[in-house]
C-alpha cells in the first residue's frame, strides 16, 4: 500500500482575511473542519497542518492532526512541500487540501489519491463539469485533458473555443486540490514561476510548462473555499442544512 499524507496548509496573516484559520465555524475553528473531513477519507494515513502560527498548530492537533511549524513559504504548495520533507515514516503520496475548504468531501480525496494510484503519474487534481453562468467568470478555472484524462491546459477563460458556439462539453471547471508524489513535490518547489502561470495566474501551469502530466479526474464536489468573511455565512448555513456535521 502507498503511505498518503494529507497536509493542509494554513497560514494566519491572509490579506483578505485575517486570521481565517481560527475563524469560528459552527462552534469550531474553520481549519479543524477541514481536518475533521480530510481524516475520514479512506487510505490516508496522516493529516497535517503546516501553518507558521500556533494558535493554528494548536487548534489542529486539538482537531487531530499532526501540527508541522513551517517558515514563511512563498505559496501554499512551498510550505506543503516544506511540511513533506519533514514527516517520518516519509509519505510516497501527498495530497495539498487547502485550509479554507471546510465542507471538502472525503470521497474527492479518495477520488484524486486512486487516480494518482492507477495512473502512475507525478501530480494530479479533480474537474466538475461547469454549472450555468459559470462559464464567463474568471474566478472558475477550467481545464480541458487529452483522451486519457490529463491536462492539456487550464485557463481562467473559457476553453476550448466552439466554433459553432455555446459552451463545449469537453470544458471542465477545475477543482483546486491537488496530489503530488513525494519526489515530484519536492522538485515542483524549486522550478521558477512559468510564463503561463505568470501570465494566467495559475500555479499549475508550471508543472505542464515543464513537461509534467497533470492526471485529472472528475469528481462531483463542487469545490467551495472560504475567500472573504461573508463566505462564511454561506458555509454556515450549507453546514445547517447538513445537519451541522463537520
């Protein structure tokens, strides 16, 4: 069996929202809701939180994960890659949750460390089709994958073009989760910033920029990160409405 690690970045100082790790999410800290769901996924054996805070170290271990001290990363996946490095027994497969996805499904993590798995490939991510009025927002990343299901190209606009017009059904809306082999994620923290991810503002542009297949595999979780303080009225009524399970 491959040793799969989930590690959630989660860092206190966001521009947008200060402090979004401990914000209070029905009576918990958004990250521990996170941890909470990343830990019921089947066939992972640890969850981490790499966070340079610990207020935010010690709200995950009192949720059960592993709390890793990283420093002061560039970017999310640097201080993943930072928090691998440092897990002993060391893991052959890991999954980037990010710490702002409070109602992310188990079964999408499953779902992305099977296609890691079967595929044999050195990163991988989820697609959902686009839903109406999704189509034009450049806050959708989409993506569209060769005939066996890796990436051809992400985009923040609206890809392929139809000639004929309308919205093709080879279009995917991206779903912002990601696996990485250990080594592969190690080596993706020292590659330079592509032109691609540059000019479109995608990180996982790089990796294609470099000759790296991207596995993406279709999953029916829409994806729903906490960006700003008024997302979490959202959230907090979606978790009502679920019954109030983290």
């Amino acid at each position: 069996m491959r040793r799969v690690a989930v590690i959630i970045p989660a860092r206190y100082g966001a521009s947008r929202f200060p402090g979004k790790p401990l914000a209070e999410l029905a009576g918990r800290p958004l990250v521990a809701h996170v941890v909470a769901r990343a830990r019921r996924a089947r066939g992972v054996d640890v969850v981490a939180v790499a966070t340079d805070d610990p207020r935010i170290a010690r709200a995950a271990e009192e949720a059960g994960a592993a709390a890793i001290m990283t420093g002061p990363a560039a970017t999310g996946t640097d201080r993943v890659a930072e928090a691998a490095s440092r897990l002993a027994p060391a893991p052959e497969i890991v999954v980037n949750l990010q710490g702002d996805e409070p109602l992310i499904e188990p079964e999408a993590i499953e779902t992305l460390v099977a296609a890691m798995i079967e595929s044999g490939a050195e990163m991988g991510t989820l697609a959902r089709p686009l839903e109406p009025g999704e189509a034009d927002r450049p806050q959708v990343v989409k993506v569209v994958t060769d005939r066996t299901g890796h990436a051809l190209y992400f985009s923040r606009a609206l890809i392929p073009h139809r000639r004929a017009g309308g919205v093709s059904p080879l279009c995917r809306a991206h779903v912002g989760i990601y696996a990485f082999t250990r080594a592969f994620l190690a080596r993706f923290a020292t590659l330079a910033p592509g032109r691609l991810e540059e000019e479109e503002a995608l990180e996982q542009l790089r990796a294609l920029e470099h000759g790296v297949r991207i596995r993406v595999a279709e999953t029916a979780y829409r994806g729903f990160g906490i960006d700003v303080p008024e997302d979490l009225e959202r959230a907090r009524g979606l978790l009502a409405a679920a019954g109030g399970g983290g």
